[in-house]
C-alpha cells in the first residue's frame, strides 16, 4: 500500500509542476525564466502538498507597488542573463540603479498566476484521488468477494 502512495505522489507532483508551469507561461513568465526553473511541488510532514519556488514568486503574481526601490545590486545579474547592456558609457551599477528608481517611481505590473494555479491544481488533485480511491475500492471489493 506505501508504494502506490509513493506513487501516486510522484505523478501527482510530476503533473502539478507541469500545470503551474504551462499556467505560468500563459501569464507571460518566459520559458527560460529562474522563476519557472524554480518551481517544485512537494509533500510536507504533514502530508500536505505545497508549491515552492524562488522567493520573487509573488511579487511577479501581484507586482510591485510605487515607492520602495529595490535593491540595484540584486538587477545586475538578470542584465546580464538578459543581454541588456549599458550604453552611452553607463556601468552596469548606474544602469541597474536607474531600473531601480523607475521600480520605485512606476512600480511593476503584476502576472497574476496564483489564482489559474490554485484551481488546476484542485481540479488535478481531485481527479487524481478520485481515480486511486476508486481502484483501490475495486480492489478491495474483488478480493472480499474471491473470499
């Protein structure tokens, strides 16, 4: 009986990451993206499923208010990874700082995923219990019955 629990639990977590993923390419997250890389589906102690990823994950889900800057060191790398590259003489440091400030000034846009996640990943859960509890019913019942 363990095993199929193990089993069942890597399929689902297998089709749950595969979901958020394709949910969160539909919202304008790239393929190549940390972000996307980032996302995993495990079980706690507990035993309850949760959605881990980058730390950033919401703040791209719900954007970025007006009014604090954030911190120009931490957009250097994603620059570079993005071939954006400083012109008219800028270093890296000044360009990043100038994003920074409009970050502060402008805030972002928010990609809104989390919602389209929640209930693809409800309607995934169900079907997959349904499914199992149903075979294992069956089982149960046959091997009363060979009884």
């Amino acid at each position: 009986m363990k095993s199929t629990i193990v089993k069942i639990n890597k399929a689902l977590l297998n089709d749950l990451k595969k979901a958020t993923q394709v949910i969160m390419k539909s919202h304008d997250i790239k393929s190549n993206a940390d972000l996307l890389k980032s996302v995993t589906w495990v079980v706690t102690k507990e035993g309850t499923l949760s959605l881990e990823a980058n730390d950033y994950f919401d703040v791209v889900n719900v954007g970025r208010k007006k009014g604090s800057m954030p911190p120009a060191q931490d957009l250097i790398p994603w620059l570079k990874k993005n071939a954006i590259s400083p012109r008219n003489g800028q270093s890296y440091n000044e360009l990043a700082f100038i994003i920074a400030n409009s970050i502060k000034k402008f805030g972002t846009k928010g990609k809104f995923y989390t919602e389209p996640i929640v209930d693809v990943s409800t309607d995934i859960i169900a079907e997959e219990l349904a499914t199992e509890i149903s075979e294992n019913i069956c089982n149960e019942l046959v091997a009363a019955l060979e009884n």
